[in-house]
C-alpha cells in the first residue's frame, strides 16, 4: 500500500529516466536499474540518496561500477542539504548525495 502513495508521488515529481533514487531495498534492486538504464542506451545514469540511503547508493554505484558495467567511470558526486518537512509541520535538513555515472 505504501508503496502505491510513493509512485504516485514520483510520478508527480517527473523524475528523468536517467535517474535512480536509492531508498530502504536491498543494493541489488537499485544496481539492476543502473544496469538496465545502460543496457537501454543511456549514457550517463544519475544514483540519488538522501539520509540512511547515502551509503546504500555509494554501494549501488560501486557494484555497478566494478561486476557489471567494467567501463563506467563515475563523472561527477554532489553532495548537499535538503530541507524536508514532517508531519507534525516541523522542518528538519537532511544530507543527500548524487552519484553521475557515465560510459
């Protein structure tokens, strides 16, 4: 059921093709994305994570990088703050990083 609200609310937001948001599932799931994006003809794929997820997309990108896809390079990290609001109204920063590869 939840996860009905969060494609709803990704669809909403128009995420590109390119990118994979890296959430609470296990690294393989998000490496298998990566993989099918560059099996799909896209050259530069984006892995996006805020949080918790942050080492899980460093992970992401590191098995596509070295078991799948041999000739990525990784083009480019930010990383940053984004400001989210809870439920209760209150504001808190969260940390996030993007992670650009590319053939």
């Amino acid at each position: 059921m939840a996860e009905q609200y969060e494609e709803a609310e990704q669809s909403e937001n128009t995420i590109p093709s390119n990118v994979v948001l890296v959430g609470k599932k296990p690294p393989m799931n998000y490496v298998l994305a990566v993989v099918t994006q560059f099996n799909n003809g896209v050259s530069s794929v984006k892995i996006r994570a805020r949080g918790n997820s942050i080492s899980r997309a460093v992970d992401v990108a590191e098995i596509s990088r070295n078991r799948f896809i041999t000739d990525a390079k990784v083009n480019d990290i930010a990383i940053g703050s984004e400001e989210i609001s809870n439920e209760d109204g209150t504001r808190s920063k969260v940390s996030s990083i993007e992670i650009t590869l590319s053939r």
